[in-house]
C-alpha cells in the first residue's frame, strides 16, 4: 500500500498534482489510499507514504516510515523571505537536507529545483527523482479559436496583488507598451479592483478593464485575451518555481510573457517559438516585435500546445510515473 497525506486546507493545485502521483503509482500496480489524518493510515512494513514537504518528512522519521517526497518548495528559502532569519534558515536548511537524503523517491516541479538541492546539499537524485512542474487544468483547445484573439493585442494580468507577484511591475510594464501602441488593452482579473485602480492612475493607463471570476469561469474570461504577463523578481524562489498561472495561459492560448528570472520556466520553454521571456529591464522591444507579427492561430496553438503535450499532459506524466516506479523500484 501506498498512503499519500494530503492536507485538509483547501489546495487545488496540490490535489492535482497528487492526484497525479496516485494515478501513475496506480498504473504502476501499487494499491493507493489518500489520508488526510495520520490515524487513518494502516501502515504494514512494505507500506510507503506519498508526503509534501520537509515537516510532513518529519513525522515519519521516529517511526522509520519510509516515504516518498514531494519537494513543493525551498522551505528554508521561503521561510527567510517571511521571517528574515538566519539562524532559521540554517536549522530548515539541515532538516530539508535530511529529508531530501532519506527519501526513497522525490517530486521535483523544475530541472532547476533539482539541480538548486543538488548543488546546495551536494546530494544526486539521478535514478530516483521525476519533475512535473505545477499544473491544475487541462488543455482547452476551442481557446485558440476565439474571433479576432491574435489580431487585437489584449494583456492579461490574473492573480492577486501580492508584491511577490509584481503586480506593479506588471502594470509599470503594460504602460510603457500602451503608450507605444496604444490600441493595447489590459484585462485585470483580480479581487482588489480599488489597489488595482490605484496602480493603474499611478501608471496613467487608458485602456483597461478589471473583472474577479470563480475558476470554472476563467476560460470565458481569458477568450479575448492574446498575452498574459508572469512578472517575477530575481531570487532562489523564483528560479526553481513552475508558477500555475503559466500553465493557465498555455491551456486558454494567451501567449505568456514570462519573466528570465523563472528559470524551471526558461528551461521547459526553450524551443518554443512565440512565449516572450522577458529581461525585468523595462526593454519592450521584443514584445513589440511580437505584436507586429501576424500571428495565425493555428500556428500559435501548435507551439503552444506542443509545450503543452511536452510538460504538462496528466496523462504522459502518469505514464512516465509509472515506468519509473515499474522498472527502478520494483516494489
């Protein structure tokens, strides 16, 4: 048996992407239950457990539990940029270390993540690891078909705003491309619309409309919608991140405009011909390029959709899960 703890808070994304685990380990032959409370798991030796994170990890290590790792995250990193502690940060970095090295398989969502733990615990993972970035939808293909998508140049901005997502920048960055073209037009999907307004007089944009919709109605609202911006700042966080909200814009077929800072991002995109990766230096000339382009939308749907067939298709990463556990760990 295999037991994968989840947790209780709601968390679409982490839901996926452990349901995910499951179906692969499921077509891999293993039986698989998920838990919420530890006192659910009947645990048998030859049992294994599926957790997220260095303190779930934890739990297990007085009661020799094997288990599988879901790296989520860099903990301690994470934890230095909320708290600003040094001394915190050493003491995660030595229990993310020991959980890393006592794991019998780990979940990366980036190359760069991996290569991130590699070069900072000098441990390999070559033979017993797999990367799957975030994910939480499914391909939409109806989306590149919307009349007039890739004629009319309209950016996308959905999330909150948060300073961890640049918001600002974005807007600061939106601006200067509105005042080159100013047929531009920018399309806020955020829950703060006064903030947002806020920003948009500080930056003096013209064109623009502000809307919040469930997610089961994201789809409708990204139709019009051409680009969609993924703006982050420089640090370890950033590098290694697999932000979903790229994952959005792929299957709804909104052409991001991705931070170079993203590099797990940079490294699943190369190749891909009409994704904008931008330098954080305020040039806009690409972007520009790109919005003189014709651009017909079946070519953008093939190049889009080949990105997303190579690293985000459910079903390829339950295959490929399941070939891993079949022919490395036999169990």
């Amino acid at each position: 048996m295999i037991w994968i703890k989840k947790e209780k808070i709601v968390a679409t994304v982490a839901d996926f992407y452990l349901d995910t685990i499951a179906l692969g380990l499921t077509k891999a032959g293993k039986e698989v239950k998920a838990i919420y409370e530890w006192d659910e798991m009947q645990y048998q030796p030859g049992d294994r457990v599926v957790v997220i994170g260095a303190t779930r990890a934890m739990e297990l290590w007085g009661k020799k539990i094997p288990y599988y790792y879901w790296a989520q995250g860099i903990w301690p990193e994470e934890s230095y940029l909320r708290y600003g502690s040094r001394a915190r940060q050493w003491a995660q970095s030595k229990l993310e270390k020991r959980a890393l090295k006592q794991a019998e398989f780990v979940f990366f969502v980036s190359d760069a993540m991996k290569k991130h733990f590699e070069k900072k615990y000098k441990l390999q993972f070559d033979g017993k690891c797999y990367i799957m970035p975030c994910a939480n939808e499914q391909l939409h293909s109806e989306a590149f078909s919307t009349p007039g998508k890739y004629e009319n140049n309209v950016f996308c901005y959905a999330g909150g705003l948060s300073q961890w997502q640049c918001f600002e920048e974005t807007v600061a960055l939106y601006a200067k491309i509105e005042a080159a073209r100013p047929d531009s037009r920018l399309l806020l999907l955020v829950k703060e619309k006064d903030q947002a307004l806020q920003m948009l007089q500080k930056y003096a944009v013209k064109n623009y409309s502000i809307d919040y919709v469930p997610i089961e109605q994201l789809p409708q609202a990204l139709s019009q919608a051409k680009f969609g911006f993924v703006i982050r700042s420089a640090s370890p966080i950033n590098a290694v991140a697999t932000p979903t909200k790229i994952v959005t814009y792929l299957c709804n077929g909104l052409i991001p405009i991705y931070s170079h800072t993203l590099s797990g991002i940079r490294e699943m995109l190369a190749g891909a011909k009409t994704p904008i990766c931008y330098q954080n230096d305020g040039d806009i000339t690409q972007i520009l390029s790109v919005m003189d382009r014709d651009l017909p939308a079946k070519e953008v749907q093939s190049d889009l959709e080949a990105v997303y067939q190579k690293a985000y298709r459910r079903q390829r990463h339950v295959e490929q899960i399941a070939a891993h556990f079949q022919a490395q760990l036999g169990r």
